[in-house]
C-alpha cells in the first residue's frame, strides 16, 4: 500500500517524544525514500505505518513511499524486485534466508552502519546478520515460539504446563478426552509445520544435531531424525492436531482456539494480538515453553529475527542508513515492539520490554531457560529451496504419516542436489 | 428446432419445465449467491457461526465501504489502464492483419495465418521467462505499458484470426469494384472495409476486455505493486489483508468481478458474436 | 519481407510499387502485427527452448549445461505429479463439452424469460478465474463450506476437498468446469439456432425420437460448434494456473501442481528462480501443446484447400 505521510494532528504528540532520536540523525534528509515492506497483518502494518509517519515528522523534506505487500506473497516477488524497480529499503529474514540475496549481490553490505556506536546495542544480534564477516541488514524485532495455550481449559480439566513430553502426551488425551482437540495449526503455506519439527528435533537430538540437519550435514534417512518423526507420529496417532489442517492458513487456524475447540497452538509471539483481539484476554490464554523430551539435551528454541536490508540496487542507500538507523534506536525499539504494537521483543540491549506477560515469559525465557541455543526458523536456517522440500515433506507427513520413508528419501535427494 | 418446443408438449410438462428452470439456475449459481450474501452479512454473523443463516444485519454499505476505502478503486483504475489501450491496440493491428490476410492471395498467406493461430495457442509459460527479461530490458517490468505491449502482442494471435475470418467472408465484389474504379489499397481498407467490419469490431473489444481485465498470470509475472497490479492480483493482496474477513473478501471478489460482468450485460449481443464465430457455418 | 522495395531509387520505386501493389499492400498491412508478434510470442519460444539447456538464476552468468535440466526432470517426482494432473486436467475438462451441450439443450426453448435464463447460466465465464477459485475455496472449505452442509443432509462427508490429496486436483478441476461449461453451453446454443429445421422434420418422420434424434440428426450438425468447444477446452485445460494458484498454492504437499503452476514455481517464486529448469518444464509443456495445436491446424488447412 503506497501512502504519502503528511503532518497529522495525531503524530505531532508523538514527535514531541521522538525528538532525541531525530537529532541522532544530524541533518534533516531530503530526497526520496521507497520503503517495501511485508508486514501486512493489521498490527504490523500499523507500526510500520507508524514508523514511516514518525520517520517522516523527523525529515519534512524527505518524500517516503511505502510499499506494504502481502506477506505470503513478498516472498515470491522479493526476488524480481531487487533486480528490478529496487526499492531503498527492504523487509526481510535474518541468517540463511538472506544468503541467496547476499551471494547474488543484491543486499547492500552495511558493516559501516553497524560501525556504528548507536547499534552497540545490538551486539547480540550481530551473529544473524553477518554472513563472510559482513553485516547485510538490521534486525528490528524477534520474538519467541511456544505453546499458547487456553488457561481456562487447562484449568477446567485440571491440567498443569507440561514439563516433559510424558506429561504433554497425558495433557493432551486428557483434551481429546473432553471433546476438544490439543493443537491447531493450518500448514496451507508449509511454514507451520517447521515449527512442530523444529521443536520436537531439537528437543528430541539437541541444537547441534538440528542446526547440522540444516546445514545439510546429516542425512534424513537416519535414527536421529526417525526418532524426532516417531515423537511427532505419537501425536499424530492420538489425534492431537485440529483435522483438515492442509486448507488452512494459520490465520484461519486461529478461530478454533478462539472458540474452544482446540487448546492450545505452537507458534511465535505474533499470534498474541490476534488472539487478543479475537477476545483471549490473559485469562484465557497463557504461554508455556515446550516441554523437554530428551533429557540429555540442553532447551533450545526458536526465535526468528526479522530484519531490513537496503538493495544493492537503491537509489537512496544515505536515506535508507538513516531510517535503518532510526528503526534500530533504542526508543523506537521499544515503541515498536510493545506489547500494543507488534508485541514482540525489542533488538536493542538499551530498549525496555513492555511490561507485557507473553513479552516478559518470552524474554526471560530466551535470556535464561535456552542454554542450548537459538535457532532461526526452519525456513530461515535451511536453504530456501531445500525449506520447500522439507516443508512439503512435513505436511505430507502430518497427513500421512506412513509415507515417512518416502518423504525422508525424496529429502535426501533433493538435499544432495541443494548442498552440492 | 431440437428439442421440441415444451409449448407442444403435456401440462404437466410444461409446468416441470417452468420449475425445473429456476431451480436449476439456482444450483448452478449457487456458489455466486453464497458470495453476495456473505458481503452483505455483518463480521460477528462469522465469529457467531453463522455463515449460511440469514445475515443478522445489514452491513453491505459498511462492507463495500470498507472495500472502495482500501486499494481496490486504484487496483480498478489500473485494470482500466491496462485493459482499454489493450483494446484499442489489438483493434487497429489485428484489423490490418486481418485485411491483409483476409483479402489478398499470395503465397504465404496461409502460413503467415497459421502462424498467429498457433502463436495464439501456446502455453503462456513458454514465453514467459523472456517475456519477463525483454520487459525488464524495455524498463517496463512494475509498469502499465509493460503489461499492455505483451497483452496487445499476444492477443493479436486470436484477433487475427478472428479478423481475417470476418473480412473472408465479406462480398469481394466490392474489393473488386473499387478496383476498378482505381481507389488505392489504403482507401479501400479505410472506407470499404472498415465501415463493414463494425460489428466484429465491436464484439472483438467486448471479448478482449473481458480477456485482459480477467488476466492473472502476466500480471504476476510482470507487474507486482500497487502503482500497476490489475485488480485480478490486487484482490489477492486486499484478502491476505483481510485473511479470514470473509464478508470483506466476498465484497471485494464482487467488486473485482463487476467490470466485465456489466459489460457482457450491456454488450451481450456483440459478446456472443463474438465468442461463437465459428460455431456455426 | 519487402525491405528491398525500398532500396531501390524513388522514380523506379514509385512504377514499381504499382506495379506490385497487389503483392506490397499486404505486408504493409502484416509489419506491424507480425513484428510485434515476433518479439513477443515467436522469438520468445525459441528462447525458452535455449534456456532450457543453461543453468541460470535470471541475474548471474549462465552455465551452458546441456540436457542436463531434462535429465533432471527425467527423476524429478513433482514433475510427475504434475505431469499426471496434466492428464486428468485434459481428460474430465472435456466434461465440458457435453455438460454445456445438456444446458443448451435444456435452455433452447421459447419461454417467457429465457433470454435472461440464458444470460445467467453464461455468467460464471464472464467472471475471473481469481474470483472464481475465491468463490470455490469458501464452497470447499470444510468448516463452513457448503458443500459439506449439503454433504451432510445426505449423510456424507465432510470432506476436505482442497486438504486431501486424493480430491484436489478433482475439486480445482469441478471449479474450472463450472465456467468453461458455460462458455460450451453458448456455443451450443448458437449452433443450435443453426441447425436445419427440414432435417429435423424429416428425421421425425423416419420416426426418431429423441437420443437417437440428437445422435444422428443434431450432433452432425453442431459439428462446428463441437470443433471450437474441444479447442477451446483442452487449450482451457493446458493453461490452468489461475485456480491452482489461488485455491491450493500447488498443495497440499505439491500434490495439485500442473505443469504450467510448476514452471512458475520453479522460475519465479523465492524457492526458485532456476530459470533453465523452468524453461525445460515449458518446453515439456508446449510440445503437449504442440501436438494439439498441430492436429488442429491441419484441420484448418483441410478446410482451407477445400474453398
């Protein structure tokens, strides 16, 4: 959606708060700045708007054009616009999703700006966008996965958070046994069902063995990743997961857990505004991490970066340093990311969570309860064609579970094309 | 006449006829009439479970508001933009091709025809890969003309076609007879041909609207934002805003849909010309 | 073409355009169609066939390779798949064709009405494949979709028609039927308007009735219009993309893809951009496409010697 941001009465008020971030700036930009953006769900489109609007009243000479697209579909048009009609600044994910872009030249190495002592704060996430020593991007929010899950149902049935798998089994007959199915999720677009295996994977085998699984330094085919599909099979088998689930995106998966008929859902923060405006106050919904199956593995989990690149290609790169700059400040992190606007957790060690329940269970859980490891997102740390694959091969699998030796074998072939 | 006019058949007959008619219109239509009741129902009649019971309020203004509020009215203009110079390109080439084609006898007549016939009918996708590259090279990929030099080419295949059998089948005695009379090739084609040529014109821009307004693939392939994409790619970027938003998503579909519908009613005689020439000998 | 016409110098051109004007005039007409035809149709296929053999991601250098895509494909599970679908498409899409001859049937009488009768039963081809997969998506769906609603006061399903791998090339396929149907059903109707009353009378006097009536009498006659409905179907058929991309995104687990959904998947979406392998499913698919498009040329040429 293109807007042209002009003064409005309801930024002025928060420009007067934005004020220190703007002289970090220097100088008043002027130009163009043409920003593409793939945070379509109505919360992130808000911020983004938002951002664009307070970037704006900081610069009133700069012209921004802001382009949001359908977030499903971003992902299959990023390609031809960095070749053509490259904008200045551009959405995207951090670690290997962005290698294809970063080998094929067409993301702009900024290590100048990470040079710089305002992104100092940023230490942390310095490793997920560096790639051959370089820095391609800035993150502007994470968030954590987990089990969201109805409180109020839980306690109906008098079940506890599940620490072990054991007692998420046992949970989880217990929910059938009340008529209700344990997890929704819809997997039309594949994704979702990464998450499932990411998780049962590394708590099955450990961080390592996942990220080497990635990294395509272990085959499918072996007792290790058979181990991690006998896991998801005995939930399959109890009839944990809503039906139908192949017709669903995962916003249309939300509605049964709105309405009671499925308990719980793993998936990242994002799910919470949502869930809230469907009517889920905190009464209601709940956070747990995902409970340890493996003993002899250390927790691990999965918290995807989202991240801004400037193109090779753009035609403003000074423009876009600063509103990079202005993205990854401290305040606006801390704007951005409160629990009203994309109720994620802020990049910058100098912003503040926001005092938020899912936001501080998150953070505390990534800081302190994951020593072994942060892993990106299935699709984020395997190669993008190689992710296709393997998530196709997820949801095959969660449908018909007896193919599993056909699915492992078509993914080590195709994984012996990919990783050449 | 086949079959036999019900007029002359039983009462009873006639009477099944007159109710199986409706009835069957209705199944067929069926999935269209779930559409337009669903843009017309209130959000809280699909959170409530509600989806086929009668809409509990009125909402249609605040449904279609919402939807002429958002993008839609420029994903419109574009489609306009893309689909009427489209029209007026394919008119004037194919009615020259189709002169050409349709009125002189030399040698490669045939194949220089058959040639825009086969053109007409290959898979979109064999072209697509240079197509993308050629627009790229032009500097018109995410443009409007971009999309309309590709759809004028194309389509000028089946208007061809479609051309050179209309003019076949004109009296050539008047050719002839301008002829004779030494009026030259260009004025013949001009004020001979032409003013005969009316009605294809007129249901050949009837289908190609319909055509192009109706195109997906080539705006995928070559455009992507909001300052070019028909509205046949703009509808899917107004659902994922509004994923799960049945009554909007329902109200925008009808809303993208309308142009060409309107146009067949108004146009249908010329519509039908247009897409049976050929049925019949 | 004519380019040497124009060499020559302005004295002689003009007695020499005169002179063969009958043979100028023509081409002058053609330059501008074919040329545009050439650049953006002609050419463009045998690009595709040269991309076929390189190993190219659209930005790069690209790698001469050979055969190589097509050996590739030659082990490529998805391009069966595909493939397989290609053939159902092919096959139920002619249900078109007496689907839209039964409704011409049905509606080629002289009721009060039937002008508008005919106009709604036309309306579904007017309407955006995009729109008409949207409208045929929330049908399916197997929560609220009314399908499952009749379904079930006849005591079946639900079933998950776009969720189930075993339905969804079935249920995309019902969705593409629905309008090409109707595009049938109006070729029908306008052949039937055609068809030789005399033939029909004296056919009822041999005594045939109905059936046989339409086997021998009517359908020999509606042959034009059958001719167009069969071209226009399979090309229908061949070039389905809109409804897959918009009902199923090619799932659930790749299992609806087509040929031509395929090629754009591999060529243009993140996963992707190998434009030589893509190229290689297109050519798979226009040599498919070829021997159509070849047998109905040659039916064209018959027809034309035949003047």
């Amino acid at each position: 959606m293109r807007s042209y941001f002009k003064a409005s009465v309801a930024a002025l008020g928060l420009v007067a708060a934005m004020t220190t971030g703007a002289s970090a700036d220097g100088h008043a930009l002027s130009g163009d700045l043409v920003i593409f953006s793939d945070m379509s769900n109505p919360a992130p489109r808000a911020v983004m708007e938002g951002m664009v609007e307070r970037f704006g009243e900081m610069h009133p000479d700069l012209n921004i054009e802001l382009t949001i697209i359908d977030r499903e579909a971003y992902k299959t048009q990023i390609r031809n616009f960095l070749t053509a009609n490259t904008p200045d600044v551009a959405n995207w994910y951090a670690a290997n999703r962005m290698r294809p872009y970063v080998d094929a030249g067409l993301f702009e190495d900024i290590s100048d700006v990470w040079a710089d002592e305002e992104l100092a704060g940023l230490a942390s996430t310095k490793g997920a966008m560096t790639l051959d020593g370089k820095q391609w991007g800035v993150p502007y929010t994470y968030y954590q996965w987990g089990v969201y899950y109805r409180k109020d149902i839980y306690e109906e049935l008098g079940l506890n958070e599940p620490a072990t798998f054991d007692e998420m089994k046992s949970n989880c007959q217990a929910i059938l046994d009340s008529g209700r199915k344990c997890y929704t999720i819809g997997t039309k677009f594949l994704w979702t069902a990464g998450g499932w295996f990411d998780y049962l994977n590394m708590r099955t085998n450990g961080y390592d063995f996942h990220s080497e699984l990635m990294a395509g330094k272990h085959k499918w085919d072996s007792d290790e990743v058979r181990a991690t599909f006998a896991n998801w099979r005995e939930l399959l088998d109890m009839g944990a997961f809503v039906d139908n689930h192949t017709s669903y995106s995962w916003q249309e998966s939300l509605p049964f857990i709105v309405s009671g008929d499925a308990a719980a859902i793993l998936k990242g923060n994002f799910a919470v505004p949502p869930l809230r405006e469907a009517g889920l106050d905190d009464s209601k919904l709940d956070f747990y991490q995902f409970p340890s199956i493996n003993a002899d593995v250390e927790l691990a989990e999965d918290a995807p970066t989202d991240t801004f690149h400037i193109p090779s290609g753009a035609a403003n790169k000074d423009n876009a340093k600063a509103f990079l700059k202005f993205v990854v400040s401290a305040e606006n992190q801390t704007m951005i990311n409160a629990g009203d606007a994309l109720g994620q957790l802020p990049v910058n060690a100098n912003s503040s969570v926001d005092d938020d329940k899912f936001l501080k269970e998150g953070f505390e859980m990534l800081s302190s309860n994951s020593p072994g490891g942060v892993a990106q997102f299935f699709d984020r740390d395997a190669p993008a064609e190689m992710a296709k694959v393997g998530m196709e091969g997820l949801q095959e699998f969660m449908v018909k579970p007896d193919n599993l030796d056909k699915i492992l074998a078509r993914l080590d072939k195709a994984a012996s094309r990919i990783y050449k | 006449m086949f079959p036999t006019p019900i007029e002359k058949s039983s009462p009873a007959a006639q009477l099944g006829y007159k109710i199986l008619l409706p009835a069957s219109l209705i199944v067929w239509l069926l999935p269209l009439i779930a559409v337009a009741v669903f843009s017309i129902k209130p959000d809280s009649d699909f959170t409530s479970g509600n989806y086929w019971g009668f809409p509990s309020s009125f909402e249609g203004l605040t449904n279609y508001g919402l939807v002429f509020g958002s993008d839609m009215p420029r994903y419109m203009l574009n489609s306009v933009l893309i689909t009427v110079p489209t029209v007026i390109g394919c008119i004037i080439l194919s009615s020259m091709t189709g002169f050409a084609l349709g009125v002189y006898k030399f040698k490669a007549n045939i194949w220089v025809f058959f040639m825009f016939v086969a053109g007409n009918f290959v898979p979109f996708q064999i072209l697509m890969v240079p197509v993308r590259d050629l627009t790229l090279d032009l500097g018109l990929y995410n443009t409007i003309p971009g999309l309309v030099l590709f759809h004028i080419a194309f389509q000028t295949g089946f208007c061809t076609l479609f051309m050179r059998n209309f003019i076949r089948a004109l009296p050539f005695e008047l050719i002839e007879a301008a002829r004779v009379e030494g009026i030259s090739e260009v004025r013949i084609f001009w004020y001979v041909i032409m003013p005969l040529m009316k009605p294809a014109l007129a249901a050949l821009a009837v289908l190609i609207f319909t055509f192009i307004w109706n195109d997906y693939f080539w705006a995928v392939v070559l455009t992507q934002g909001v300052e070019s994409q028909p509205v046949t790619a703009g509808i899917t970027s107004f659902n994922a805003q509004f994923r799960a938003a049945y009554h909007l998503m329902s109200a925008g579909s009808i809303v993208a849909a309308l142009p060409p519908v309107a146009m067949f009613f108004l146009m249908q005689k010329h519509f039908i010309a247009g897409l049976t020439l050929g049925a019949v000998k | 073409m004519a380019d040497t016409a124009f060499t020559s110098s302005s004295a002689n051109q003009q007695s020499w355009m005169k002179r063969n004007k009958l043979i100028i005039t023509p081409w002058m007409f053609l330059l501008p169609g074919i040329l545009f035809f050439a650049v953006y149709v002609i050419i463009p296929i045998f690009q595709s066939f040269y991309y076929s053999t390189l190993d190219w991601d659209g930005l790069g250098a690209a790698e001469y390779v050979g055969m190589a895509n097509y050996a590739e494909l030659w082990d490529d599970d998805a391009f069966y798949v595909s493939l397989r679908n290609n053939f159902i498409w092919l096959f139920l899409y002619l249900l078109a064709i007496p689907g839209g001859l039964t409704i011409a049937l049905l509606l080629n009488q002289k009721v009060f009405g039937i002008r508008l009768y005919k106009s709604l039963f036309f309306f579904p081809f007017v309407i955006s494949q995009v729109v008409v997969g949207l409208v045929f998506t929330w049908f399916y769906d197997p929560t609220f979709g009314l399908l499952n609603i009749i379904l079930g006061w006849v005591g079946l399903g639900p079933i998950n028609v776009l969720g189930d791998e075993a339905y969804v090339t079935y249920g995309i396929i019902a969705a593409g039927l629905w309008p090409q149907t109707a595009y049938c059903m109006i070729l029908y109707l306008t052949g039937l308007n055609a068809v030789d009353p005399e033939q029909i009378e004296a056919g009822r006097l041999d005594g045939a009735k109905r059936l046989k009536m339409l086997w021998y009498v009517v359908i020999p006659q509606l042959k034009p219009a059958t001719f167009i409905a069969f071209v226009v179907t399979i090309i229908g058929a061949l070039r389905s993309f809109d409804l897959i991309s918009i009902m199923t995104n090619g799932g659930p687990f790749g299992e609806s893809r087509v040929l031509s959904f395929y090629m754009f998947e591999v060529a243009l979406s993140e996963y992707g951009f190998r434009m030589g392998y893509g190229a290689a499913i297109a050519v798979v698919l226009f040599l498919i496409m070829l021997v159509f498009i070849a047998s109905f040329l040659r039916s064209m040429y018959k027809e034309e010697k035949g003047r």
